[in-house]
C-alpha cells in the first residue's frame, strides 16, 4: 500500500488536556472510529471488512486518518481532546462557507458526532488529495512534508519558496468573503494549514503553483474590510508570530498566528496583487455568465 503520511501509532501523537487519561482517549477513539466504520459501510451498503481506517497525521486540533473502501479515499479528522467539543463541527462550517467562494478551499463532505453514552467525540470527513504535501516550516525554513517513500521533511529551494509564499497570501485574499465582510483568521502555517498536490514542482511560476495549492483549515474569522483585511496581512506577515509582535506593536495577531518563517513585503504585496487578480477575474467570469443566463 502506497505511503500515505506517518507510518506509526498514533497514540503518541495526542495533544491532551490535563487530566486526561491517555489510554483511555485511545480506546475511545478506536471505538468512535469503529463506529464511523459501521456508519460509513451502512450508508454505502459495503460490508465492514470492505472499509480500512488508518493513521496518517496529527495536528493539535485533529488527528488525521485515511479511510479507503474499494477505489474510494477520504480523509476523517478527530478532534484532538485539548479542543472543546464543537470546534470540528465550526470549523467544518468555515471550510464551506469559504469554499463557496474560492473552491480550493477543501470543503467537507460529511460531519459525524459519537452515539455512545462513554464519550463524546466529533469528526469531520473530507476528500483526501492523495499523498499532498503539507507546507510548514523546520528551524525557521518553508518547506513541505512528503509522504512518499517515507515521511520526510523537503525545504523549498531558491525562488520556490518565494513564490510559494506569495501564494498562500494570494489565497487568502481570493477566500475574502466581501458579500459579509469577513477574511480568514488564525492562519497556521506552522500547522500544515496549506497542502500542494502531489505533481506539484519546485518552480518560479506563481500561476503553477496556485494551481496546486489548496486551503485545509479554517478556524476563525476577522470582521474587517478588505482594506483592512489587506493592511493587517502586510502588519503580520513580516514578523515571525510565535516570538515577536507586529509592525504596528500588536502581540496578538489575528491572522497569522503561527509562522516562524516571515515573508518579506515584496513577497506579501507580489501575493495581495495575485489575490487581486484572481478576485478580479473572478467577478468579470460570474458577471458574464449571469449575462448569458
């Protein structure tokens, strides 16, 4: 079977409250596993034996796991038990919402809540893009984990990761909901918030990347206008969020809350200037089809 993230057992890879009783979270995610297993094979009319269920990654709001049935494969995320119950089911809620608008959004296909009375657990389902490449950073440098042939950490060499950047600021101003004048907020980086398809290559060109770069998380909001939207990206971006405080002097940032990697402000207006564009050609594409219907 194909490398599909971590080859390991995924209970140490539990981010807990204090209190919580490590064996019995494993148990209880095995079950509530087991339980989607049995909801998933019900809905489908394929037996349980049809139906694999496997780790592959962990974040600290979710764990990730791979479900695969014949030739079909979808991601399920388990919240991790530092989060309060309900926080999948909101973030599931944002990742539609924005994808509505910008469809490399990776949008749920379904959210599933425990039936059991021992404990209470939540999980989103969403397509998997098979062996992406989560963007995020070791010792400070931008790169991506490859699944393939085993988990390992590659950085973004020469101008890759230049554009690479300027690309994920790109992103967020094409999700920019104008309609309610809401942008994404507590963008994590550092967390994986952003995958590249596996044919993605190492390359200079912004459109090709773009092209392969999807949106996988979605935790809050930011209320503002797109200027102001704008203005707090160009504010936050050129710092490192984990140690230090914004050009203005704000230490709680609303956008970029965890990037140790800062981008230079070439790398931030080159990306809002993307993102404008995108936006632009957007609109004109939607005002054209309305004309002709």
């Amino acid at each position: 079977m194909d490398n599909l993230g971590i080859d390991d057992d995924y209970m140490v890879f539990y981010i807990k409250n204090e209190g919580t009783l490590l064996a019995d979270e494993y148990v209880n995610v095995k079950l509530f596993l087991q339980e989607y297993k049995n909801h998933y094979a019900k809905q489908n009319g394929v037996s349980n034996k049809a139906v694999n269920i496997r780790f592959i990654n962990w974040g600290m709001e979710a764990q990730v796991f791979v479900l695969s049935c014949k030739k079909e494969l979808l991601t399920l995320l388990v919240g991790q038990p530092r989060i309060k119950f309900g926080t999948i089911k909101h973030q599931a809620k944002l990742l539609s919402h924005f994808n509505k608008i910008d469809n490399s959004v990776i949008a749920p296909v379904e959210y599933f809540v425990s039936n059991s009375n021992v404990y209470k657990k939540e999980l989103m389902v969403t397509p998997y893009v098979y062996q992406a490449r989560c963007i995020s950073t070791v010792d400070e440098n931008l790169g991506m984990y490859v699944p393939e042939p085993k988990y390992h950490f590659s950085t973004f060499k020469g101008t890759a990761q230049s554009v690479v950047k300027s690309c994920m600021i790109a992103k967020l101003i094409s999700c920019y909901d104008a309609k309610n004048s809401v942008g994404i907020g507590d963008v994590q980086v550092l967390s994986g918030d952003f995958i590249l398809d596996k044919s993605y290559k190492q390359t200079n060109n912004y459109a090709q990347t773009l092209n392969k770069l999807s949106l996988i998380a979605c935790r809050k909001t930011v209320k503002c206008s797109l200027e102001e939207y704008i203005n707090l990206i160009k504010d936050e971006f050129v710092v490192n969020s984990r140690q230090g405080t914004s050009l203005l002097g704000n230490k709680k940032f609303k956008i970029n809350t965890n990037l140790d990697s800062p981008l230079s402000l070439d790398e931030v207006e080159k990306g809002i200037k993307l993102g404008l564009e995108i936006r632009k050609e957007r609109e004109e594409k939607n005002t054209l089809t309305k004309s002709l219907t």
